[in-house]
C-alpha cells in the first residue's frame, strides 16, 4: 500500500511539473511573440510618436510665446504719458512739450521776467511788484500754451520719445544707439498698437505696426550681436522677453 500511495504522489508531481513546464513555455512563446511584434512596429511607431510629441511641444511653445508688441510692466513706462493721462496730470511736477528741462524752465519762467524788468526799467514806471506782476502773467499764458496737458496725442507721442532718449541714452546727446532706436520704436509700437485697438479696421497702420515690430526685432538681434549684455539689459529694460522678438515673429 505504501508503494501505491509513492506511485500516485509520482504520477501527481510528474503532472505538476508538466503542467508548469507547459505554462513556461507558453509565456516564453507569448513574450517571445510580443517582442517579435513591438519589434516588426518599432520603426514607425516610435517615428509617429515622435512626430506627435514635437508637435505638442511646438504647440506649447507657440501658446506660451510672449507677445512681441505688449511689454511686461517696467520702470521705463512708469515715465510716459498718455493724451489722458497728461491732461490729469497727478505728478507734483508739471509737463512742457517742446523737451524743456528743469534748466530751461528755470531761465523762461523765472528769470528772464527779472531780466526783462531790469532791462526795460519797467520798475521805474510802476514799481518792482507791478512790473513783475506783468511779466509773471506772460509767464502763466505761456506756461499753458506749451503746458503737455494741452498738447495733442502727436506732441504727447513726441514727449515719450524724448523719454526713451533720455532713459536709455548711453552718453549725453546719444540718439543713435541699438537701445535707443529700440526704445523709441517702443513707444511708437505701443502708441500705435493703442490706436488699433480703438481702430481695428487701420488695415494701412497695422502695416506699420507689423514693419515696426520686426525693425525692433532686427535692431536687437543686432545688439545681441555686439553685447549680449547690453542686448538682455535693454530687453529687461523695454520688459520685452528674448522669445518675443526672437526666432520667426508672427502678429
């Protein structure tokens, strides 16, 4: 009996290692079937997923791209002013067109009236007090003539540029520079970008617009081509991000 129950525990193993020997060798054959297969679609598959994946980049990237005319916020445009916000001028310190500096306004609204008393003997006529008086109402006349809230949009457009010259001119008198030919196309790209908005139908502007734009883009390109340095201080400068007038431009 003993030898009968060794025989049915044989007969028993024997069929468990076929079994496993069986399943073994069907995994080998299935695995060896599906590397056979990933194999045979390799080649166009990894080029199909490829091809996919470059798209969704260039996608993104497009989609994240900055604007080439809207700047981000910088301290530059702090100083200019617009036709509304020269009228409502909140500054402690008033505005003259024609780019008098705080020099000049001194000498025109201060003492030159003195000079003119003095000259003309005009106190001998009615007294130090009165004759001063006259020329200080000359004074306030012109004050308003040339004043910048009653400017039009053209001489308010004129004053910003002398901002940008002022504000990135790298030597006194400096008006030819990469970084101030950029910074005046700026002000015209924003100013003209700002009339669009209101006149979407300017097909002949936004021409301009577009001829602007790339102008600035090639000015920099240029810069970048002599200073790397100077070319990323005045793009932070014109908060102006190094993708937005890089690589190919599209409005």
């Amino acid at each position: 009996m003993f030898s009968r129950t060794q025989q049915q525990w044989g007969r028993i193993a024997s069929s468990s290692r076929t079994t496993l020997t069986f399943q073994s060798s069907a995994l080998r054959q299935e695995f060896h079937g599906s590397a056979i297969a990933f194999a045979k679609k390799h080649p166009k598959q990894i080029k199909k997923e490829n091809l996919a994946k470059r798209a969704q980049r260039q996608a993104e990237y497009e989609r994240t791209k900055p604007s080439p005319i809207v700047s981000r916020h910088a301290p530059f445009f702090s100083t200019l002013q617009t036709p509304a916000s020269a009228y409502n001028n909140s500054t402690n310190q008033p505005l003259y067109q024609h780019f008098l500096t705080p020099e000049d306004q001194q000498t025109l609204f201060e003492q030159t009236p003195r000079d003119i008393v003095e000259k003309n003997h005009l106190a001998a006529v009615g007294g130090v007090e009165d004759a001063l008086a006259q020329e200080q109402h000359k004074v306030d006349t012109l004050q308003k003539m040339i004043g910048l809230q009653n400017g039009n949009a053209k001489a308010v457009q004129l004053w910003n540029v002398h901002q940008a010259i002022d504000w990135f001119k790298r030597k006194e008198g400096d008006t030819g520079s990469p970084e101030v030919q950029a910074a005046i196309l700026t002000v015209r790209i924003h100013n003209l970008n700002s009339h669009l908005q209101q006149h979407k139908k300017d097909k002949h502007n936004y021409r301009q617009l577009r001829l602007m734009v790339h102008q600035r883009a090639k000015l920099l390109k240029y810069l970048k081509s002599k200073d790397a340095t100077r070319y990323l201080t005045c793009l932070d400068g014109l908060g102006l991000e190094p993708r937005a007038v890089e690589g190919e431009i599209t409005l």
